[in-house]
C-alpha cells in the first residue's frame, strides 16, 4: 500500500509539505483536510510522483515509488485531479482512455476493455450519456465520466483532489455516497476534501494538515474528539443528531461565539439536539 516516510517534497522551489510520516488505511475511505495553503493537494501529488522530494520518500507495496514504471504504477493508483481540460471526445472513447495501462502490441482496445468501460459507465449511472462529448456534460456528469476513466484502471487505490469542487449540494452528496459504495467493494480511498462537513460524515479515516506539516492523523472519531480541528480551522464544532441517531455536524466561528457568548469554550463537541 501507500506509505510516506519523512517526506518532504514540492515544485523546485522549496518543499511545500515538510517531514510527512504516514500511510493509507488500506480498504478504508481517508480525508485529506486542512486550511488553505497547508499542502493537501501537494501530499497527494506527491504520492503519484508529481512534485520534487526533497527529503523521505514514497512507498508503494514496499518499493520506492521512484522504482515503478509508469503504467505498472497505474494498475495499482487512479489519480483524479481536481482540475482538467475537458477532453473533445465523447464520454465512451475519453473513459476507455482508462485502459490505457493494459494495451500491448499493437496498441489496439479490445472487447475486454470496451466492456469494462459499459460496466463502469453503467455504475456512473451515465450508460445514455456514452456518446455525448465531455464538454457538453454538466458539473456532476463530468465527475461521473471522470470518476469512471480512473475506476476502469481497476487500480486497488483511488486518490481524488476535491472532487466535490463545482458540485453543487446533491451532486456532492450523490458523489460521497458512491466512494462509500466503491469503500464497501474493496476499494482504498484517499481524498482531499475541503468541505470539513464530508470529512467528518463519510470518511473513516482523517489527516490533518497544517502549514505543510502533519498535524495530527487518525480515525475521523478520534480526530473530532480530540479538539485538534476546532483548533487548526479556528471554529467550534457542533454534533446535531435527529431523533433516529443520526449524526449531522454544525460549526461556528470563534469570533462569533465570543461575541455572543463570551470567550469561546474549550474542549469537545457540543452535542445539540434537533428533529427531522
């Protein structure tokens, strides 16, 4: 699996993220958050080879990532970027892109591959959209018909950089609950989320950055419980919990509480009571 030692690592300028010790829970699904700037998306570029190690290295089964050649690398990793041009293909030929790593001489897409992308394509819930060009599809389709290119890698590991980003709330909701389903079939998840409301909902597993350091990684529970992201995001959390159990999660501003309540209590989560 993925392991980072030491690392520290950027784009030629300096290291960004600094001396990152940590591995991914293998068959678990692991938020990447922190404030702006703290060096989310530069830790999982760099778990991809794709920023400048400095110091440490990457891991991946046991062998530095160095030591990977590129398309054996991408039968273990599908990497989602946050942004992309958006290809002038249709949705079926840009998908099958994704079976790039299996072609061998002569470089020719077979019935396997053609069907592996129906299959994909079908679990998007995108089959009708199969020959509609990409940059037609709306915000949400676009994340189904990339999310399906990186799923048709068959790769074990699936890193994705904020793919919540231009959803709007249902389709982000719709897109958390699928990498929940993708979790429970095997898949190990790693994904940068800014929206700390679906970190703590859907992830089990938690790294928090803070100034291109670690600050603290664990399960999502532990971290909560802990203080430490009222603490890095300067915000007090709020548990909400219907009458079915159900927990939802409310935050508001220290500057805010002051204001209204005095100085800002410390310690763990309120706890509120609300109906549905």
């Amino acid at each position: 699996m993925i392991r980072c030692e030491n690392l520290s690592a950027g784009y030629g300028e300096g290291a960004v993220i600094h001396d990152i010790s940590w591995e991914a829970a293998e068959g678990r699904l692991t938020a990447i958050v922190g404030p702006n700037g703290s060096g989310k998306s530069t830790l999982l570029k760099s778990v991809i080879g794709q920023t400048s190690v400095e110091r440490g290295g990457v891991y991946l089964e046991g062998k530095p990532l160095k030591q990977w050649r590129h398309k054996e690398m991408a039968k273990q990793i599908a990497y989602l970027p946050q942004s992309r041009n958006d290809a002038s293909l249709s949705v079926f030929r840009m998908v099958l892109h994704g079976r790039f790593p299996y072609l061998a001489f002569p470089r020719r897409y077979t019935q396997k591959d053609e069907e592996t992308v129906i299959r994909e394509l079908k679990r998007m819930g995108i089959s009708e959209l199969r020959e509609k060009p990409v940059s037609e599809l709306s915000g949400g389709e676009k994340q189904r018909a990339y999310l399906a290119m990186a799923l048709v890698q068959g790769a074990p590991v699936l890193l994705l950089d904020e793919p919540t980003t231009y959803l709007d709330l249902s389709a982000q909701m719709e897109l958390m609950e699928l990498l929940r389903q993708l979790v429970a079939e095997g898949k190990t998840v790693v994904a940068v989320l800014h929206d700390l409301n679906h970190a703590l909902q859907y992830a089990d597993e938690m790294v928090l950055l803070e100034n291109g350091g670690l600050k603290q990684c664990g399960t999502s529970k532990e971290i909560l419980q802990s203080g430490v992201l009222e603490d890095v995001f300067r915000v007090r959390i709020h548990i909400l919990q219907d009458q079915y159990g159900k927990e939802y999660y409310g935050f508001s501003s220290e500057k805010r509480m002051r204001n209204e309540t005095g100085p800002a209590a410390s310690g763990h989560p309120k706890r509120l009571q609300i109906r549905s």
